[in-house]
C-alpha cells in the first residue's frame, strides 16, 4: 500500500500519512497507550524496519517517530511474520519466518533504554506471539507449524516450556482477556485449543480450515475455509465464485453457544473495535457486526425454549438478581406448561424473594402437585421469607400427606434454622390433631401459654403441666398459676397445694430447670397468697392447709389471710358438736383476732354471722366500743355483765352508767338490787343530777321511793354541806377585800413611813443612796442595779406581780376567742359548763380603759385608778 498507514475514525472517516516508503506489512496499536507499533520496508530486499510512532504528539503534521531500527535476527535478512508488544511497554517480540524470535526488552520507545536480543531460534516460522501478565510475572506464548512453546521472562534465564507439539497457521492464535485466566488460543484444523503457562487447557471442536483467530470480550472469532457452495442467505452471496467463501463464526465459549455464523467472499481481515466487528472484503466491502444487547439476546432464547442458555448468558453478563428471576419465571412457566412439574418447582424456587409466592403457590394447590407445593413452601421458610399463612399452609401439606418424618424435621429443627412462625405452626399442629408435635414446639420455643392450654384442655395430662409450671421463673409461673388453678385444683389438688405453697414463700424453679444457676440466687421471690384464695372455692380442706402452712411459715402475710382462715376456723367452731373440740376451735380463732393480721371491720362481721360471743367482745373491748359492749349484754339481759361492763369502762366512758340506770330504770323486773348499785356509783363520782335520776327512774313502776331514799339523802347531806362551806369562803374573802380597801385607803391618805434598816437584797445596813418601794421593800441601789431586771418593779415582789399580770392578759386575749368558744359550745355534750367557764375567766366582763384627760388633768377617779396601777407594779420612789 506504498507505505501509508490509513486510520478510521468511529464516523467512518479515513486519513493516512506516510510511513515508509515501499511498504507496510505489521502494526500493533496497543490499547493502553496511543502508541503505534509498525514493521515496513524503506528499501528493497529483505530489510524490515520497526519503527515506533506516538500518535499524541505530531511532527509536520504526521504522528511523531520516536524510535526506528531494523528487525534482522543475527545480521540475517528475514521477513518478519508476526508482532506482539507488551501493553507496559518494556517488551516487544518479532517472529520471523526462520523460526527466529527477536525480544527488545526495557523502554520500546527509545533506543538508549533497550536492548535486544535473540530469544528463540528454530527451523518453522513463527506464526503466533501474545504476552501474558500474571501479577509481576510475564509470560511469552511462541507458536509455530509444529510447536506451542511459553517462555517466563521475569526470570533472567528466560525459562522455555514446550507446550505443545502441533501448532497453527499465521494468524490462527490469539491471547483471552482475564475473565478466561489470559489463556492463549491456538486454532488447528481440527480443534481450538487454550493454553496456560504451564499446562495445556480445555479443547473445543470446530471444523474447517482455520484463516483467522480473535478473541474479543469474551468471543472467540473464527474465519474458516468453505469450498462448498455458499447458501442465498450467506452475506457473501453477491460474488459469484464458489470457491473463495469464507464462513466467519462467533463463539461464546462461556454459555458455549454459536453467538453468530455467516459465509463471507474472500475476507480480508476482521478487526475489533468499539464493541464491533468489522469484516474487510477483498471487493474493497466492510461489513459490521454489532453485537445485540442482553434483553434482546434473552427474548431471542426464549422464543426459542433456550432457557439453560438463557440463563448461563444472563450470569455471564452479570445480570441483577431480578433480571434473573424473570428468567428462572419464564423457565418455570415454560416447564409447568409441558407438564414437569417437578422441574418447574425447582425453577420457581430459585425465584425466592423476587418473585410473589402467590404467583407460584396458586399453580400447586391441586391435591395431584401437593408434594411439589411442599417443595417450595419448605424453600421459602428456608430463606426466611414465609409469612403465617405460608407457614400454615406447608404444615397442611405435611398433614395431608401423612409425611410425619417431613413435619418431624421440620419442627425439629435447630432454633438457628427456624424460618417459620413458630405460634401459628402450633395453632395448625393442634387443630390437625398432632397434639404431640404442637406440645414438643412449644416446650421448646417457651410458649408456655400454648403448652399448658394443650396439656389441659386436650391432652388433659395435668399432672405434667403442673411439673411444668413448677419448672417455669417465678413471674411466668405466677401468671400461669392465676390463669390455671382452678383446673389444676379441682384435678391434682394436693400437687397444685404443694405448687401454690412453694410458689409463695420462697419460690425457686425445679432442679430440671434450664435455669439451674436460679437455685444459687440470693433473690426471693414471693407471690401474695392472697391472690390464689379464689383457686381454692370448691376445696375447703386444701384452702385450710394452705392458709395454715401461710401463717406458719410467715406470719407476717396478708390480712386477707387471716381473715380467710378466720372463717374456715368459725364454720368449723359452729359445726362442731363436741364440746371439747369446740372449745380448742376457739381458742384457735380467738388467737387468730388477738394476732392484730386481721381486718377489723371483716373480723367483727365474720363473729357475728357465726354468733362468736368471745370473738365479738374481744373485737369490741379491741375497738374501744364501750358503748356496743354494753349494748351486747343488755341484748342478752345479762344484767350482772352490764354492771361489770360499766365498772370496768365506765371511767373512760362516763355515759355508760347513766345508760345502765336507764336500761334497768325501762326493765319491769325486779332490778333494785342492779338499780342501788349504779346509784352508788352516780353518787359517788357526781355523774347526774338528782333531778335526772329522779325523772329516769320514773318510768320503772317497781321502783319505790326506798330504792332512790338513800341516794337522795346522800345528796342533800352533801348539798348541805358544800353550801356551808361556800358561805364560809364568801365571808373570808369580804373580810380579806375589807382590808385591802382599808391599806387602799391609808396609802391614799397617809404618809408612808419607811423604817426599813436593811437591804432585802444583801440584809446589809442601809447606807445612802437607797431605793424604797410602797410595797415595804428597801434596796441599795447599787444592789437594785446590779441584781434588778429594771428599777421601775421591787425585785422582791416581781414574780408575783407577773403572776398576776400573766392572768390578766390571759384574760384579755381569751375574751377574742369567739370562734374557739364557739367550737368548744358545740362539740360539748355539756355546752352549760363551757358557758360557766368563760364566765369565771371574765370573757364577758365588759373592759374599760381609762387614759389620761387632754392637757395632763387628772380628776378624783383618775387618781384611784393611777394608784392601783401603781400599787400593783410596785413603782420604785427614790427618797
């Protein structure tokens, strides 16, 4: 081509520059870098050149040269037949048609950075050569006619391996891409073959004579030699020879299927670039094949029922997770419409968690394809991905089919492996009648809600469910124990007695237990007995020995308790016939009140339904119930008791005796001897009036007068008396005031003389300055400053005179006290003697207060009061 290099661009546009001057025979354009390799003639002869073009930099317009030198292995001309660079740019081999191999080893694009030499030498010429780059060592594939040979030469002695004995036709070898390991292929008449460093590899069958081999993402290209009539469908169909057809076929060696087939008329050559294959005719014709995308590839196979292929294309691509699960779908649909059922299952498994399991579950649920049904439900749990109705419907399946190993396996299996609802397969197992599979799951998985409710209500094995409630921790065993009781106690009472006692002193769960180490914990757990009273309605005796066992161990429990145990002990008492055991029956209920654990009001109810005397009393005197006391025995007409009564609580009630006069003074019996002796007793403490006692025993008609005789002359005497007395104290205290109006009167009028000698401090001799007081008392002053709170009051006569000024203000504050008088007159039962008493303190007193007249001037009235005021404070006067 007279030493043009042409170049197209992807727009089909050609340009070209001059390389040589006779001609171009090799180019290797590497596809890292833009740099151009060529082997060419300047001169006639044999007398190759390689040169070495950058095409990124320019020199008058053409690519720059950056290196050229002469292809002649041993300074004997030879015609170069094949060329190989390496995409690192440190290697270039050159085949000749001696046999020959020429490596130039360092930098390819300058000669000071290289060295050549002669690598292989032998008698057939060269007609393949590829690197190969496996982390940091490079490997050289040598293929002649008869050999396929590898050199390693990351080693210094460049290593040879002879790999084969046949080898392949110019342009018959190729090197893969690394998705297939960078094998070297080498294309015989009969077979390709795929070579590693050290081994030969996989051979594929394909017939014809081999012209060209390719490899190119992931295709393998052959251009063989057909000397058969060409087909009217064959591209080449246009050239008329039948004798120049050339079949191109490209191979995917990965899904290992013919990717495209065609007869061409005489091929040139076949070049790969831009994810295309260009086919160059010698009638000057360029075909491309452009490869189609994968959906249409898919749609393609699966017009055609290639689903296997399909899918190899599908995973060759790295197609997603949904992509492939439409494939595996269509698959499926295609196996169930021929009727494979079982292959169809398999398909649609693989579809798990893209495709809707309602999708495929619809298709199975005819009885004749329930084992296929049973295939993918247990596939789905496997992933995880069944939900309760899923889970109900396999274990239907598993029912249906009778298949007890299948649903052992499947419920037996260990708990990291369990993908289903555990509570609906319980459900489906018990409404199936596979009650023991359901209890087996539900020990194992803790669902002690759904064993016990099995256990009981339709195995009805009590026995074994309350061993199980004793294994349970404490809060679950309670729970289950509130919900269960009665079942468990009306079937097993003395195991479920047992139960219910340890479950409430100190409850540890049993030695079987998965939880051993609970038996070492310092915790205690306890359950309120009196939340389990309700368990025992229909079992009295195993109430009483569990209340019993109750106060026994704690005796600190619930009133309720007390009170529940308090009642079985009274119906006992009152049933009993035998006056022996009656009286040791209430003993015990009377030790049970004098407990303090019951509930008062409960208590006194539970003695009075059951007519308990000694209860009902005890609980009353406890009460401070004087009154109902003595209300109990006036029911009872025990007249000697109601006297008792009244003795014995009659100071801190008071009332009770006038209560008793009256009940005896209403009684028309014979009660003088009852009636004197509460007389007595009013008479000796003043408890009522004689008028009151009169008109109280009125009403008895056996009541004479000799029957109140004594009382009333008692109570005259008395009177008589205290009225002496009274008129005595009167007349001293008019004596007394007569005097102090006499002293009044002489310190008004007269002169007061003070004759006192001695200090009533220090009883030393008076000496001057003194101080003298009206009261009569005389100080020293010093002895007045120094021992005196103030000057102005005798120290003598101060703690009387604040006595009396204490009571006077008193006095005064109480006459405010209208509110508290007034709460104290209506809270009283005697509102007369609260009335009396703040008269005696003067609260009704009316209060004047005498001031000074305006301008200093005091009349005769003014001068008495200022006197008494002075008299009473003692106001010192310095003489």
């Amino acid at each position: 081509m007279d030493g043009q290099i042409w170049f197209l661009t992807r727009s089909l546009q050609l340009s070209s520059f001059q390389a040589y001057k006779l001609r171009v025979t090799h180019l290797y354009q590497l596809k890292q870098h833009n740099i151009l390799v060529s082997v060419g003639q300047d001169e006639h002869g044999i007398n190759p050149l390689v040169k070495v073009w950058n095409l990124d930099k320019k020199d008058s317009g053409s690519p720059l040269c950056t290196r050229i030198f002469p292809a002649i292995p041993g300074n004997k001309p030879t015609e170069v037949s094949c060329l190989s660079v390496h995409e690192n740019l440190n290697f270039m081999a050159i085949g000749f048609t001696d046999g020959s191999v020429v490596l130039t080893k360092g930098d390819i694009t300058r000669d000071r950075h290289s060295k050549t030499l002669s690598l292989h030498e032998g008698s057939c010429p060269i007609t393949g050569l590829a690197f190969r780059q496996a982390g940091k060592v490079t490997h050289l594939f040598v293929a002649t006619l008869e050999k396929v040979q590898c050199y390693t030469l990351s080693v210094k002695e460049y290593p040879r391996i002879d790999l084969d004995t046949h080898g392949c036709a110019l342009r018959c070898s190729a090197l893969t891409d690394p998705s297939q390991d960078s094998q070297f292929i080498v294309a015989g008449d009969d077979c390709v073959y795929l070579y590693q460093p050290d081994e030969r590899g996989p051979c594929f069958a394909f017939d014809g004579h081999k012209l060209l081999t390719q490899w190119h993402r992931g295709y393998l290209l052959l251009l063989t030699h057909n000397n058969k009539s060409p087909s009217k469908s064959d591209y080449g169909s246009r050239q008329t020879s039948p004798t120049e057809k050339h079949i191109l076929t490209i191979y995917d060696l990965d899904n290992k299927f013919i990717a495209y087939s065609a007869a061409f008329d005489d091929v040139i050559d076949v070049l790969a670039e831009w994810g295309s294959f260009y086919v160059l005719t010698r009638d000057n014709t360029m075909y491309m094949l452009q490869e189609k995308d994968t959906q249409t590839k898919l749609e393609m196979l699966f017009k055609k029922n290639l689903f296997v292929m399909a899918i190899n294309l599908a995973k060759s691509q790295h197609l997603d997770n949904d992509g492939l699960s439409e494939i595996f779908r269509h698959y499926g649909d295609h196996l169930y419409t021929k009727g494979d059922h079982d292959g169809a299952i398999q398909q649609y498994i693989r579809t798990i968690g893209k495709l809707e399991p309602s999708y495929v579950i619809r298709n199975f649920l005819d009885a004749q394809r329930i084992h296929n049904l049973t295939a993918y439900l247990q596939a789905l749990h496997r992933q995880s991905l069944a939900n309760a109705d899923h889970t109900t419907l396999l274990l239907n399946c598993y029912t249906k089919l009778k298949d007890s190993s299948k649903l052992e396996e499947f419920i037996k299996s260990n708990e990291s492996e369990v993908h289903f609802d555990v509570e609906i397969a319980i459900k489906v197992l018990r409404q199936a009648g596979y009650h023991s599979h359901a209890v087996f799951l539900a020990e194992r998985h803790m669902h002690h809600e759904w064993y016990l409710k099995i256990q009981l209500e339709d195995l009805k094995n009590y026995q074994e469910a309350l061993r199980y409630i004793g294994r349970l921790p404490f809060d679950q065993a309670e729970s289950n124990m509130k919900r269960y009781g009665k079942t468990l106690m009306h079937h097993v009472p003395e195991s479920t007695t047992i139960l219910l006692k340890r479950l409430c002193t100190d409850y540890h769960p049993s030695k079987d237990s998965t939880d051993r180490d609970s038996l070492d914990r310092p915790v205690e757990n306890k359950a309120n007995p009196e939340e389990f009273i309700p368990v025992f309605a229909n079992n009295p005796r195993e109430l009483r020995a569990f209340l019993e066992h109750m106060i026994q161990v704690d005796p600190f429990s619930p009133e309720g308790v007390y009170d529940t145990l308090l009642e079985l002990r009274l119906q006992d008492w009152a049933h009993e016939q035998d006056p022996g055991k009656k009286k040791v029956l209430q003993e015990a209920a009377l030790s049970l009140l004098r407990s303090d654990n019951t509930v008062f009001d409960k208590a006194l109810v539970l003695c009075q339904m059951h007519n308990f005397k000694e209860g009902v009393l005890y609980l009353y005197e406890k009460g401070k119930l004087y009154q109902q006391i003595m209300h109990y025995h006036m029911q009872n007409e025990e007249y000697g008791k109601v006297v008792e009564a009244c003795k014995r609580y009659g100071d801190n009630e008071v009332c009770l005796w006038e209560q008793a006069l009256g009940y005896f003074a209403r009684k028309e019996e014979n009660c003088k001897a009852y009636i004197s002796e509460v007389l007595q007793h009013i008479d000796e403490n003043n408890l009522m009036p004689p008028l009151l006692v009169v008109q109280t025993l009125a009403h008895n008609s056996t009541a004479s007068l000799s029957v109140i005789k004594d009382y009333l002359i008692n109570k005259l005497e008395r009177e008589t008396s205290q009225i002496e007395e009274d008129e005595r104290k009167i007349q001293q205290y008019r004596e007394e005031t007569t005097h102090l109006r006499a002293e009044i009167k002489e310190l008004k009028t007269c002169a007061k003389i003070f004759q006192k000698t001695k200090c009533s401090m220090c009883n030393s001799p008076l000496e001057l300055p003194s101080v003298h007081f009206l009261c009569g008392h005389s100080f020293h002053q010093h002895c007045l400053e120094s021992f005196a709170e103030s000057e102005a009051e005798c120290p003598t006569c101060t703690p009387e005179n604040r006595k009396v000024m204490d009571m006077l203000r008193a006095q005064d504050q109480k006459r405010d006290l209208h509110d508290h008088f007034h709460r104290q007159l209506k809270c009283s039962n005697d509102g007369f003697s609260v009335i009396a008493d703040y008269f005696g303190r003067g609260v009704f007193n009316k209060l004047t207060l005498i001031t000074d007249p305006p301008g200093g001037k005091s009349g005769a009235g003014n001068l008495e009061a200022e006197f008494n005021r002075d008299l009473l404070i003692n106001t010192k006067r310095n003489v």
